[in-house]
C-alpha cells in the first residue's frame, strides 16, 4: 500500500455560503456532488489545482471548526487577487513565520479554518 493523498471532509451547513465562499471566493471548482434523495444533504468534492477537499452537509461525517493547512506555491499573488475580490466577509493577509513559511488562514461560514502555507527559501 502506499498513500497518494489526503482528502480533509469539512462540514458545511449552507450549501449556497459554501459556494459562494470556496467557489466564488477562493476559486475552487466543483468536481463531483451526491445525494442520496432529493432531500437530503449534499456531499462534494472541490478542488484548486492538485488540493482536494470533500464538503459535507451530512451531521456526523466531521466536526464543524476544524483546522486543515495546504502547502502551496506563489500565495502572494493569490493573496492579491483575493484582496481584489472585494469580498466582504474575509479579507486575508499573509504572514512570514519564523518557521520559515508565508502563511494565509481564512475561516469559512461554519468556523473551518484554511491555512495556505508556502515553504519560504533562504
């Protein structure tokens, strides 16, 4: 066996919030969605790039305010083209640590922060 990838399931209780913050906001596009019925809770799967997240409206599959980083590369002109958005719920700046990283957290409508982490060279 041998591990590919890890997929963080964030919950999510609005599905219009959810798209209007992760797809309008943050620029992910949807790759799958699923129900069960007609009336039931959405389950899907976004992606930016090679990052994929799966959101769930289904109670029990993951605790709401969880925490998840993403590496990536070249956040500062991301950074900026967020700021451009003129978004009027987030506002993100980015942060050098004395880790040595540029990092960016964002919180979506249901408490789930997203930290976008660049590894920063010497």
């Amino acid at each position: 066996m041998k591990a590919i990838e890890a997929i963080p399931v964030l919950r999510m209780f609005d599905e219009d919030r959810a798209r209007e913050f992760y797809l309008d906001f943050l620029g992910f596009k949807v790759d799958w969605e699923h129900r069960f019925g007609d009336d039931f809770p959405l389950y899907m799967q976004i992606s930016l790039g090679s990052c994929h997240l799966h959101l769930t409206g289904h109670h029990g599959d993951c605790c709401p305010g969880s925490a998840i980083m993403l590496d990536v590369t070249d956040l500062k002109p991301y950074q900026e083209a967020l700021a451009k958005k003129q978004y009027k719920h987030a506002r993100p700046g980015c942060d050098e640590t004395e880790w040595g990283t540029l990092e960016m957290t964002v919180s979506d409508p249901f408490g789930n922060r997203i930290t976008f982490s660049e590894r920063l060279q010497d």
